[in-house]
C-alpha cells in the first residue's frame, strides 16, 4: 500500500476539514482549496492527496469524535481505520510501547511525526478519548462504556495531578491508561512514606454514570490488586460531576470479591459497596 501516513499528504486534508468544520456552511471544494493553497513542489503530493480524498472523501476524518477532538487527531484515526496501514496492530498494546516500536524503524520517522504533531503524546482529554477509541477498536468492546471510562480517568489524572504538587512530589504521573492497556491499572502516581522519601501507588479509574457506588473488576485488576497490595487503589467516581473520588484500597477489594470454586474462575465481578 502506498504510504499516505506524510506530512506531504496529511497537511492539506487537515488543512482543507478545519477549514470545512470553521465555515459548515460554505460549500468547498477539495480540488480547488488544494490547488489555491498548496504549489506543487516536493513538500506537497496534490495528485495523491486529490486522489485519495476522492475515493474516500469526508470519510477520511472520523466524525463521531470530530467535534470532541483536534482536527488532526480526528483525521489521522479516520485515515488509520479506513486504510488499515500495516503499522495498525503495533498500536494494541498502547502508545509506549507503539512509539518505541514506531521510531526503531527509520522509515516509519514520518508517520511518528504525524502523531507528535496531532498531540497524541500529551494528557489531554482528547489524547485519551483517540487512544481509548483505538484501544476498543482492537478489542472490538462496546465504546459507549469505554467512553464513560474515559471521563473517570481524565477526573484521576486531575485530582492526582493537584494531590502530588500538594505533597511537593516532582515525578510524572504514569498514564498506563494509554501507554500499556493491560497492566491491569490505569495510573502510576506517588505518595511519601513517614521517611519524606516517594513511593509508588497504582490506580485503577472507574466512574458510575449513576451515581452509585458499584463498579465492575476484572480478573486481570484484581491479580494486580493481589500482587500490589497496599499500593492499589480504586477511584470510584459517582457520576461526572462528582468532585473527589471514592478511595478504596485492596483490603476493601478483598473483602467484596467472590470466592473461586470448583476448580473454575471468575473472570468479571460486580461490586456493590
């Protein structure tokens, strides 16, 4: 397949859809705002971009989150789902380990840079809804749970962010959430222990669109619960306007939990606190 995954192509159809998403009302045509705005030199491929855009048309910029992300995030996931590049399954087990694999490889240095240019590498709350999109996407799991995830996550990464500059801690907070989908913990973040010196907590993010005090935990959360101990905890978030989460520590988990019996084991539960 050819590579469209270059600045060369990817600069005027972003171009072109903010332009179109500014000004709904205009009617613009592609090939016209192309040829006004862009020469034809090296830096610009018209003739590929003209063509690409007139097989897969508006299509290229993924709508359903056009209006909740960057212009430039929304057109590279949309570019990603309908030309399926081969670089696609390296993104399934989250943004680290995609952009070490990404970079390794001189020739992929163009599509890394559409990435660090579309701001796919910071913490913003669009940054976590284009990751999460992909992440079930791959999975093939329902989005509009995902999505609310999403939203508790982002609550947690604020409320962290005010608690470790409260405690003087300097360390970056670790986003698993998006650089390593299944560690079974969305969060790294810090603490200090009765020394003054830092230590690690790790966080798992849930939100309850209700209200409520109940979240489903995976079997993969709670090995992880098992193994950190006193260092995981649950943010339960009731509804999206709640201002501080629900704090609950491993000891709390384990006595919620159910017992695996028969020689079987549970893979999901539902817990009611």
């Amino acid at each position: 397949m050819n590579n469209f995954f270059k600045p060369s192509i990817f600069y005027p159809l972003a171009a072109f859809f903010s332009e179109l998403i500014e000004n709904p009302n205009d009617k613009i045509s592609f090939n016209s705002f192309v040829d006004a705005n862009y020469d034809i030199t090296e830096s610009f491929e018209k003739d590929t971009v003209k063509s690409l855009f007139q097989e897969y048309g508006t299509k290229l910029i993924f709508k359903d989150l056009a209006y909740q992300i960057d212009v430039k995030k929304a057109l590279l996931l949309g570019m990603i789902l309908n030309l399926n590049p081969d670089w696609f399954k390296l993104l399934k087990n989250g943004r680290q380990d995609f952009f070490d694999s990404i970079q390794s490889d001189n020739q992929n240095i163009e599509i890394y840079q559409l990435f660090k240019d579309a701001q796919l590498d910071d913490l913003s709350m669009d940054t976590i809804l284009w990751w999460a999109y992909i992440e079930t996407t791959i999975k093939n799991d329902n989005w509009d749970k995902r999505k609310l995830g999403t939203i508790g996550e982002y609550k947690t990464l604020q409320y962290e962010e005010k608690k470790i500059k409260e405690l003087g801690i300097t360390k970056d907070i670790i986003p698993t959430c998006l650089d390593d989908t299944n560690v079974g913990y969305d969060f790294i973040s810090w603490r200090k222990d009765s020394s003054n010196n830092d230590y690690k907590i790790y966080i798992e993010a849930k939100l309850n669109s209700r209200g409520n005090k109940s979240f489903f935990l995976s079997r993969n959360e709670f090995n992880k619960c098992q193994d950190l101990d006193k260092q995981y905890f649950i943010y339960l978030w009731e509804g999206e306007d709640s201002i501080s989460p629900n704090i609950i520590n491993s000891q709390k988990i384990f006595e919620n939990v159910p017992t695996d019996k028969g020689g079987s084991t549970w893979k999901e539960t539902f817990i009611q606190l």
